[in-house]
C-alpha cells in the first residue's frame, strides 16, 4: 500500500469475491449464480433503454421501485434500490450501524468487512453445534442485529416465528434480513414489515431473478427507514441504479412465470443431487438455498474442492477452522449435477 493510506485501514481484511475463471468447458458452482437465462424479456427491455444512454438515469427508480412494490405487496415508498444487494447492505450498516453490530460468526463474509471498513464495534456470535442461528442468543442485545435468512454458506433457514421472536427480543434496534436466497423455499419476513418499525428486508436480482452481472438488490421496510436509506444513498451516489440495469429489473420481476419456472428447477435439482451426495457418504446440511453445504466421505473439504477442479469444476470451499470439512455446492442445471456426480464418484473410488 502507499504510504498516502488511510492508516485506520492499513489493516483492513477486504473480502474475496467467488472466482470469476475464464475456462473453457467450465462448470461453475461456485459463485450461487442462477444456471438459467435472465427471463426472455429482459434483453429488449435493456436494448431499449440502452437508446437513451446519452441521458442521466431516473435517481428515484420509481418505475423500477413500483414494480418491485406490486409483486411484494407493498407500497412504493417502503422500497430502495441499489447496485447490487451489497450496497443496500452497505447503506444500512452506515445509518443504522453506529450502536454495532452483532452477527453470526458463520455467515456472508461482507459483513465482517463492512464493519471495520466503517469503523463498526462487532459481535460475533457462534451458530450452534448444528450450524443453526439460534435466536435467544441475541436476546436483550443492544445492537443492530444482522442476519442471512437462509444463511451462507451453510443454507439453513429460520422459520418466520424465529424472526419475530427476534424483532421482538430487539425493539430498540434494527434488525437486518439479508433474503438472497429466500426465494429457494424459506420463509420471507417481509409480511412482518407492518407490525415491526424495526425490521429491514434485503433482497436480490442475482440469484432467483437471473441477474447477477446487472447488479440490482432492493431493500423493504417502514417508509422511514428506506427515507433513512435514501439520506445515505443521496449523499454517496444518486444515481446508483444505472438505465439499462432498471429495465432489466422491471423486466424480469414482471414475468411471473418464468420466475417461478427458474425456481423450481432449482429446487428440484437441489433435493436431487442433496440424495445423491448423500448416497455416496456426504453429510449434506438442509439447505433452502440455490446451493448445498457437504462435507464429503474420507477427505477434506480442500482436497474435495481441488479433485473437482482438476475435473474442471469448480466449487467454494472455506478455510474456516468450524467448516474446512465442507464445500458450498452452487446448484447448476441437472445436466451440470449429473457431471458433479460423476465425477465425485471417480474421486471417492
């Protein structure tokens, strides 16, 4: 680094992004990307507003924002968008993180990132044995509480009533719900938002809505809190959600049916290659997200994710002293399972 840095970040541990390799005949699960096209509307939507590149974009997304509202059964002003979910994140940690945050110690590791990035007292706190969030941990916290719902890497949800139990526990403090996955078959708290001033709901367009390289998140919750939102975004970058990223999005979150197509392939190639692994010997966590948790039969999750990649597949694995013995498994199409499989097969014999 120069020496020109700010030195109360010298030692900032930035996070590591999925690996984006440029291999030909690749099968890449490794990054929770959607194995399907962005819905067949979306590619017009964005040529035509790519007509009007010569004009700053709406700031407000209100077209996008409406769309958003109608299929999630809320009003406009309860939505903000942003580029990508990460920087809805970002925003909130900056209006709501001032008190600290507390989160748990196996989840998204931007959180970690964007606490000391802003300078943010965090407390860290352990899943259970079973890789669960278990609620009543944060009982009486005095904190802004931040969790995946589904959570990464492991996949495991808590029901609605876990959620509220934890709204309940933290009246005085935000709680954040980072949904990226919720669309896989959890439960979304987002029809919590009228009893609970206190409840912020993140969502995505990059998983379940096909869009990850447009990068589109949104955020609901009680009007004043997305106006608290829309204070940070205003002060940082207006014009956040580029033209052709706001029609993709209004696009895609308008076909209904094409959504919920994507999802269910994905569900079912989830529950399929759940029991094949667990055929040959892995301990798979249940996962209500697009990707499996598995700890494989015999080997590290290292040497697992290394054979694999030799087999031109590539997976995520984390070297965390609670979860080296699994890999996260992107659920791809069941042409890319059936691969995975096979190939697994080969390196367990």
């Amino acid at each position: 680094m120069s020496r020109f840095f700010n030195t109360r970040l010298a030692q900032l541990r930035e996070y590591i992004p999925g690996e984006q390799p440029k291999i030909q005949d690749l099968i890449k699960l490794n990054t929770n990307e959607s194995p399907f096209a962005p819905a067949p509307g979306v590619l017009a939507a964005v040529e035509e507003a790519a007509k009007k590149l010569q004009l700053y974009n709406d700031p407000t997304a209100r077209n996008l924002n409406a769309a958003i509202a109608k299929v999630c059964g809320v009003k406009e002003n309860q939505v903000i968008t942003g580029n990508g979910s990460d920087e809805i994140l970002a925003f909130a940690f900056q209006a709501f993180g001032e008190c600290g945050l507390a989160f748990p110690d196996i989840t998204y590791g931007f959180y970690p990132v964007w606490a000391a990035l802003y300078g943010m007292d965090a407390k860290i706190i352990p899943l259970n044995d079973r890789y669960e969030i278990d609620v009543n941990d944060y009982s009486g916290n005095d904190r802004t509480v931040v969790i995946a719902n589904p959570n990464a890497p492991t996949g495991k949800a808590l029901p609605l009533s876990a959620i509220e139990t934890l709204l309940r526990m933290n009246p005085d403090h935000i709680v954040i719900v980072d949904e990226a996955y919720v669309d896989f078959g959890a439960e979304s708290a987002i029809r919590l938002l009228d009893q609970y001033e206190n409840l912020l709901v993140v969502r995505t367009f990059s998983k379940s809505r096909q869009l990850a390289g447009a990068r589109l998140g949104f955020a609901i919750g009680q009007p004043p809190l997305i106006d608290d939102l829309n204070r940070i975004r205003n002060s940082f970058h207006p014009y956040n959600v580029n033209t052709m990223t706001q029609a993709a999005g209004i696009a895609a979150v308008k076909d209904t049916a094409y959504f919920e197509s994507c999802r269910k392939a994905v569900m079912e190639n989830r529950e399929w290659t759940t029991k094949e692994l667990e055929k040959l010997g892995f301990s798979v966590l249940p996962s209500m997200a697009n990707f499996v948790f598995a700890a494989a039969p015999g080997i590290s999750g290292m040497e697992y994710q290394q054979a694999l990649r030799k087999n031109n597949i590539i997976v995520r694995y984390f070297d965390t002293p609670r979860i080296k013995a699994f890999v996260r498994i992107t659920i791809g199409s069941r042409e890319q399972m059936e691969k995975l499989i096979e190939v697994t097969k080969e390196i367990l014999k």
